[in-house]
C-alpha cells in the first residue's frame, strides 16, 4: 500500500459488502461452519474486477453468497486522491458461523 492510510476507506468497503452479505436461509438453520476467502481489484474508479473464489468453503451456497456480496457492491467509492496505484488488490474473507481467528 506504499504507506497510504487506506484505514477509513477499508471501513467504507468492509460496511458496504456487509451490508450485501446475505447469509443463505437453510444454512442459518443447520449452522454449519465454514468460511470462504475471495480475491479482488479495485479499480481507480472504485469498480471491482477480477474476482476469484481464492478459498472455497465446502458449501456451494456459503460460496455464492460470498460471491454474491462482492457483485452487489460494485463498484466501490473510488479510490482515495493519495493512492496513486491504478488499482489495489484486497482479500475478503466471509466467516460463516465460526470465530475469524479458526
């Protein structure tokens, strides 16, 4: 990150796909654990490109629903003025019913 402050603007990120996030309906039931790890680009203009399911969870709709937070997001707040990369790569990873230190 070349020493840019990127902390108030992971904060808009992280609250935008949370707020896409939907947790699948029968898996809210059964509550089975897993998580799931996506690879992305954020574009200067704040478009998402290039995702990549970079962990699968072993359930197929844990990863859709992943993947499905990142599409409903796009785009993005564009990039901070002080970033002067063309685009940043970031790694979210979605936990499903466990702690995020397992």
């Amino acid at each position: 990150t070349a020493a840019w402050d990127l902390g108030p603007y992971a904060r808009q990120v992280q609250e935008r796909v949370e707020s896409n996030w939907r947790i699948p309906q029968a898996q809210m039931v059964l509550r089975q654990k897993g998580w799931v790890a996506i690879r992305f680009s954020i574009q200067k203009d704040g478009r998402i490109t290039d995702i990549y399911l970079d962990r699968q969870s072993g359930i197929p709709s844990y990863d859709q629903s992943a993947m499905n937070a990142l599409i409903s997001s796009n785009p993005l707040p564009p990039l901070p003025e002080q970033v002067t990369a063309p685009e940043l790569s970031a790694v979210f990873r979605f936990f499903y019913n466990i702690p995020e230190e397992e």
